[in-house]
C-alpha cells in the first residue's frame, strides 16, 4: 500500500473516531470545556482536533473512552 493510502486510511479513521467522540459529547451533554478537561487540553487543542483529528493520541482516546464510560466498538461502529 502506498503512503498515501496509508495517510489518507488513517486520517479515515481518525474522523470517524473524532466524529464519535463528538457524538458521545452530545449525547452526553457535555461542554467543550468538560470535553477539553476529560482530554487534557486548551479550548484551542480541541479547536485543532475538530480541524485535523489525526494529531489525537491514543493515550487522549482512552482517556474519552475511560471517561465517558464508552468502548472502543462504540467509537469505531457507527
């Protein structure tokens, strides 16, 4: 597979785990304040997540997932 199919699979994934993740805020009813205190950032960290998901980490996602109380599937599916 070429760099960028793998860039471009990845940056997928990562939208598809950002948008759930919006989607368990709001379900959730949380603020982007709650939200940006869950991941340990600024209010413009979460600006740049919402513009470019690919730069959240893995150790950031597990904390959403501790957090809100969701599983992996549930950001994944959907």
């Amino acid at each position: 597979m070429s760099t960028s199919k793998k860039r471009s699979r990845s940056m997928s994934i990562s939208i598809i785990i950002w948008s759930n993740i919006s989607r368990q805020q709001y379900l959730q009813g949380l603020t982007d304040k709650q939200l940006c205190e869950i991941l340990g950032v600024t209010s413009r960290t979460l600006y740049n997540y919402r513009q470019d998901p690919s730069a959240l980490t893995m150790k950031q996602v597990q904390l959403v997932l501790d957090k809100m109380g969701v599983d992996m599937e549930a950001l994944l599916l959907s």
